[in-house]
C-alpha cells in the first residue's frame, strides 16, 4: 500500500487533489482512500490530507503518520511537512519555481503556481495549484497520462475540463527530480 500525504494551506485545494489522487487509483484498477483532516482550519492556515493507494482492499482509515510520499503545496511548508514526518526512504514532491532539495530525501519539484497562471486557473485566494500538482504527482506516481486525463473529464467536462487538462499535462511533463545536494 501506498500513502500519500499532502501539507498545503486552506483554500489550496489539498482535499480536492486528495480526492482526484483516489479517483485516479480507481481509474487505474486500484483501491484509493482520500482521507481530508478537519481541525480549526481555516483559509491560509496549514492544513494537511491524505490519500492511500493500493492493488487491494484498504483496511486502514487512520491519517497517515509515516508517509511513502509527501507532496508540498507551497515550498514555505517544506520543512515544517518533512519534520511532521516521512518513510525513511520517502519522496517529497514540492510546488517550488525552482530546484529544491529536502536533506536526505528524493525530491520532485514542479512550478505549479506558474502552470496555473498561464492556464488561466484562478480562485479567490490566487493560482489554482491543485490541477498542476495531480498532474505532477501522477507522473511521480507512474500514473498513465491517460488516466491523469480521464480523472480530470470525468470531474469537471467540457471548457473547464479542458483548461484542467492543460494545466496538469504541463505539469505532468515538466515536474523533475532534483539532483541531491552534495
């Protein structure tokens, strides 16, 4: 089984990208488990969401403490997402505009933030990242372009759908391992 954990802030979409990232799983064959976490979250605070991937049936329903992959919505809760705590031989998937390296992880980076802005994905609280960060963590995830694309029709057809497509198709051909630190 795998288990994802995604550490954004409120209103960034991480319980919409959890949802798509099970959704996706199902698409695939598989079994996902979204799992949103509600505390006193509010709109800018941090707030987390997890999601378990897996060939067979998911028993579990806890949060995951301990996570295969940890995907980082603003590069600013870096830290703060690694030391919540990560598999020791865990990978972390940053939205970052540039090269980012998370000690002794492998770690993906994708300008999320860039993508959305050139696709036109805005909310009240700015760039929609989520798209572009589904379509980058599809790729982490070896998740077929294909099914990355289906997901995205099925949730939203016609013009906004298409417009998703473009963001996490961008994202999901640009996102790239960093070259660790030395």
């Amino acid at each position: 089984m795998l288990e994802l954990r995604i550490n954004g802030f409120g209103g960034q979409g991480s319980v919409t990208l959890a949802h798509l990232l099970a959704q996706a799983a199902l698409e695939n064959g598989e079994q996902g488990q979204a799992l949103p976490f509600f505390g006193v979250e509010r709109r800018g605070a941090p707030v987390r969401a997890a999601v378990r991937i897996s060939p067979t049936t998911i028993h579990a329903h806890s949060q995951c403490e301990l996570p295969d992959y940890l995907v980082v919505m603003s590069e600013k809760l870096t830290q703060a997402a690694v030391s919540e705590g990560i598999n020791d031989i865990g990978t972390v998937i940053v939205n970052a505009p540039q090269t980012v390296n998370v000690s002794k992880y492998p770690t993906w980076q994708v300008d999320a933030d860039t993508i959305a802005r050139e696709a036109g994905l805005f909310s009240a609280d700015g760039p929609t990242i989520n798209i572009p960060l589904f379509g980058a963590v599809c790729r982490v995830l070896n998740i077929p372009q294909n099914i990355m694309e289906q997901t995205i029709l099925n949730k939203w057809p016609g013009h906004n759908g298409e417009r998703n497509l473009g963001a996490a198709g961008k994202a999901y051909n640009e996102v790239r391992i960093c070259a660790p630190q030395l």
